[in-house]
C-alpha cells in the first residue's frame, strides 16, 4: 500500500461557523455534528476566531481510491502505530483516509509503516528512485 506524504503544515479547530472556513484552499476538512464544528485545515489558512485549536500535525493519505468493500486499512496502520506509542487523527474522504500525526512523531510514524512495507511516497517527487524512507 502507498502512502503519500503531504507537504503541508495541518491544525485540528473547532469553531462556531462552517462559514469560517476557506474552501478554497487545497485542503479543507470540515466536519459538524449536534455538539460541534471541526475543522482540519493548513496551519496558514486557520480562521481567525476558533474556539480551540492545536496546532502541529503532519499528514500522509492513503495513495487511490479505496473500494467501501476494502477493510482493515485504517486498522492496520492505525495499529502499526499504536504498537509504537504514536497518536493519529484520521480524516476520511468518499475515496481515501487522511492520517496526521503529531509533528514530532511524524518521521517516526513513517519509518515504522515503511518497515512494515508501507510504500511512503513524497508530496512532490524527488530525483530519487528511492520510494521509501
């Protein structure tokens, strides 16, 4: 399975108006239930007034569209990188799951699935062929 890294900084939010949020930007997340509004948007691009927000997340998607009928990818690596003390806040979308992690663990995080044979792809490519860490 690829996992493609994505070159941008994320905040996780919760704010009061899903007006607040740009659409226009290459990610945006926005998620509302009974109780809240969330938001996972880049850091650069957080609204003004939030009601909470954390900042320093990294993410990586899962490379394709995902057939609804696949299962365990999210457990997979959600378990890979439980077994290795690393925290996730995953983002699905209709074709594939967004995974991020805390800045300071995202290396880690893909070091880990790639020895796992995750295949970590870069945002941009490289002039290298090689495909993982």
């Amino acid at each position: 399975m690829v996992l493609k890294i994505i070159d941008e900084n994320f905040s996780v939010c919760r704010i009061e108006d899903p007006a607040a949020a740009d659409f226009t930007d290459t990610y945006c997340f926005l998620s509302k239930t009974d109780e809240e509004v969330s938001l996972v948007c880049p850091t650069n691009a957080v609204p003004e007034h939030t009601l909470a927000r954390e900042d320093g997340w990294r993410a990586f998607r899962i490379e394709g569209v995902l057939d609804f009928s696949l299962i365990g990818i999210l457990a997979g690596i959600s378990g890979i990188l439980a077994e290795n003390k690393i925290g996730i806040f995953v983002v699905s979308t209709y074709n594939t799951d967004y995974v991020l992690t805390k800045e300071e663990s995202f290396e880690k995080a893909l070091a880990v699935l790639s020895q796992h044979g995750y295949i970590v792809k870069p945002d941009k490519p490289s002039h290298s062929t090689d495909s993982s860490l």
